[in-house]
C-alpha cells in the first residue's frame, strides 16, 4: 500500500540521518584528535599557517641571553611537593627574587618531586624566547631529579612574577608561584611586594596569609605596593578611606599617574598594580581586596577597613598621553582575536569549548609576523565570560576600548581583562622572535582550548606536545 512505502521511506530517510550525524560527529571527533606528539608549528600548519621559510629556519633555543657575560644575580629554586601544597624552596609563594634593571639573572630550577615535572615562565617578562619556561614550546618539563637554568638581562622595571608553565592549570594554584621584582638601577624606595592568591578549597590569601597582613611604615612615607593577582579570575584592589596613585600597570609606569580617591582597580589573573599610597600621620593605611588586606604603618597602629568604592579607576583615560614608540595606523599586520564558546571536540574530548575566530583545538589560528612588523590586533569576546588575555615576550598598549579611544596614559600590558562584549584595540611592535604563547591565563580556560601562538616567520622548536610527549604547558 501507498502508506506503507511512505513509511518505509521516511524510516529509511531516518536511518540515513542518523548515519550521516554518526558519520559527521565521528568525522568531527576524528578531525579533532591531535598526534601522540606534534611540534606546536606543525598544529598551526594543520590549521593553515605554514611557518614561512624564506630565512634559514632558527630554532627557539637559539634565542639566548649573552653567554660569555657572567651572572649578576644567582638564584636556586627548588620545586617540591609538601601534601597537596607544590612550593619553590619549600614555601608558597616562593621567594621574592629582587634584581636591577640590567642584571644578567641566572636561576636554576631544580625538581626535586613534582612528578609531572615543572618549568618557570617570568609572566611579563619580556625574555629571550628559549628563557620563556613553556614545557613542550621552548624546553621540555623537567623531571624530578632534573634541572634546567634560565639566564636572561633584566631589561625592564617593575612587578612581575613566576610560575610554573607545565599543567600550570594545577601546579599554580597549588602553589608554584613567586613574585618577581626588578628596580631601577639605582634602586627602589620603601615598597611592598602583595600575592593575592586562593589555594584550592581554601580562602584567598595575601603572601600565604588569609586575612591581614602588616608591614611597618613610617608615618607620612610614601610605599610603592607592588600588588599581582595570581589567581584564575580577576579582582578588584583599593585603598580604604585613603588617596593613591596607580604608578606601574603590568610592569610598565604610568605617565604622569594623578591621586585617585574613592576608586577601585580592576587586576584580572596575571596582572599586576603597583600603587603609591601614603601611611597617615596617625593610623596606617590598609590596601584591601575581597578577603583580604596589608595594612602599612606603625607597629600596632589602627586603619579601618573600608567597603569597596563602587567606581573604577580607568586606565582608559587616567594619566597622561606620551609617545607609544610605533604609529599603529601605519600597522604591517592586522588580526583578529574573537574569542567565542561552542560545542564541539577537543582533541577527542566533547565538551562546550572555547573558541578562536570560530574555531577550536588544532585548528585554531596562529599570529605569523616578521621581526619589526607593527601589529594590530582586535581581541574581541562573545562566550559568555570573561578572559584574563596573556600574550608572552611582549607587552601591548591598548588603543581602544569598546569604540572609546584611550586618552591616558600609554596603557601597556602583558595581561588583559577582557569582558564578555568587550571589543579591544591593541597595537605592539614585533621586537622579540620566537614561538610565544597567546592564552587566557585562566587557566584551565587555556586547557579547555583558550590558546593559541605568536609565531615568527622561520622559527621553529625541536621540543614537542602531545599526550606521550610528557609536556603540557596549560
Ligand atoms: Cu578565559
């Protein structure tokens, strides 16, 4: 009967759907999986982008500090495990290494029982690409008994940190983490160094304290508080009931920084802040964050603490303009960065992943530039959430927010809050070759597919990725 020969098609058109979802899933599934071990240019090359070979191919070791000049400043750190805590030097934080601008730093790192082995990255620290500590890119993790020495000039001035780059999304917040402070030449003045940090299951601490910390101050001084946020998601600092000058964003000084009051300051995970803040005459002055705060005065003087104001600071438009070094309107290369979220697989894994311009795992695109290319790039996020951006090797300044203009000060960071909506304008000269890392330094975003690379032309890496390469930077 007629009925029944419509049924029979529609049941076969049906199984015939099903195959073909079956057949496009396992196509999905299958185009995902990345190779037991792949160099990180041959996945962006499945993608598309071929490292150009026009110049003879240099690897990443390659790029070295000086290495007939000797060390300026030594340093041992020594990873280990003590209960669920990962220390440097049995502490966590690690110790607070302190150098001058110019030092030729050396630091051996030695594990000595992290069973997934470890690395140091120096989050915004522009170093030579082979010194950037991301296991699987510019080194191989290193195992326990082994040791690995980074050296590297500290060229810049200011608050940056360390942390592990091997399954950085548990080893930082466990604990593997320091701060990293370079002063001028001819030092720095009375300062303070603040971690803000929440090891897991527990409330967020400041230096590894929970609750307040204390520091003497003379009153009347003048302290640099050289604050960073270590944590995966941003927060908010201010100083209780006082006036403060935001000095240095992510390592770079404000030009010409004005006194705020009644203002708080976004530093998303990566970031740092140092603020001027003057302790009273009487009383001390309290810096605070959610949960936490450092009170700086005389032993046993009072500060009260105070709710957190509900304006922001904008470095949009608070200082001063200055030269940026580059014209970004005669940009060589202009990229875009739209960060988004969708189903999908993940090598192999299905879940609701980040994406890159659309695209997700092996097939997300890398950032190819020359040495000396001025660069634009257009950060854009609809996923939903937010992301804490962290590009290594170079700091940019931000042009343009939202359609807004920036009228401040050079706004240059190495780590950037990016909201969901958020239409960023950044701009940066390419002035440090090699294969660096472009994430979300929340990370296990960046271990849910929120990374991607800044690759120059002709560089290449004889270090590998992959499930049986024993590397895994997120
Ligand atoms: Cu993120």
């Amino acid at each position: 009967m007629k009925g029944q020969g419509i049924s029979r098609v529609v049941r076969l058109l049906g199984a015939g759907g099903v195959g073909l979802v079956l057949l496009l899933t396992g196509w999905a599934w299958l185009n995902s999986r990345l190779p037991d071990t792949y160099a990180v240019t041959e996945m962006h090359a499945h993608a598309g982008q071929h490292t150009d070979q026009r110049v003879p191919a240099r690897s990443v070791i390659d790029f070295v500090a000086d290495v007939s000049r000797n060390a300026d400043v030594k340093v041992e750190l020594v990873a280990g495990t003590e209960g669920n805590r990962l220390t440097f030097n049995a502490t966590s934080p690690g110790p607070t290494i302190r150098v001058r601008q110019g030092d030729l730093v050396e630091v051996v790192l030695r594990n000595q029982d992290v069973p997934d082995g470890v690395t140091v990255h120096w989050h915004g620290v522009d170093v030579p690409n082979a010194m950037d500590g991301v296991a699987g890119v510019t080194q191989d993790a290193v195992r326990p008994g082994e040791a690995f020495t980074y050296r590297f000039v500290a060229e810049q001035v200011g608050t940056f940190w360390y942390h592990s780059h091997q399954v950085s999304h548990q080893q930082v917040i466990r604990g593997l983490f320091g701060a990293f402070v370079i002063e001028p030449a001819g030092g720095a003045g009375v300062e303070a160094v603040a971690l803000l940090h929440s090891y897991p299951g527990e409330s967020r601490s400041l230096n590894g304290t929970v609750g307040e910390v204390r520091q003497d101050a003379h009153p009347g001084e003048r302290v640099r508080v050289r604050i960073a946020n270590t944590d995966n998601s941003p927060t908010v600092v201010w100083v209780a009931e006082g006036a403060y000058r935001l000095l240095a964003i992510d390592g770079t000084d404000v030009n010409e920084p004005t006194e705020v009051t009644g203002r708080k300051l976004t530093l998303t995970a990566g970031a740092r802040a140092d603020l001027e803040v003057r302790v009273p005459e009487s009383g001390a002055a309290r810096v605070q964050a959610p949960g936490v705060s450092l009170v700086l005065g005389p032993p046993g003087a009072m500060a009260p603490e105070s709710p957190a104001p509900t304006e922001f600071l904008d470095p949009l438009s608070y200082g001063t303009p200055a030269p940026l070094g580059f014209d970004p309107a005669t940009a060589d290369l202009e990229y875009e960065y739209r960060i988004g979220r969708r189903p999908g697989f993940l090598d192999g894994r299905p879940g609701y992943w980040w994406t890159i311009n659309g695209k997700m795992g092996r097939n997300v695109p890398a950032f190819m530039v020359d040495p000396g290319d001025v660069v634009v790039m257009r950060l854009s996020n609809r996923s939903g959430e937010v992301h804490p951006m962290h590009l290594h090797g170079h700091h940019y300044v931000v042009l343009e927010r939202n359609g807004v203009a920036a009228t401040g000060s050079p706004w240059w960071v190495d780590s950037l809050n990016v909201e969901n909506g958020d239409d960023f304008v950044v701009g940066f000269v390419a002035d440090n070759p090699g294969l660096w890392m472009d994430h979300c330094h929340n990370l296990p975003h960046a271990r849910e597919g929120l990374m991607t690379h800044l690759m120059y032309n002709g560089v290449g890496t004889p270090f590998l990725l992959g499930r049986a390469s024993g590397n895994q930077p997120e």
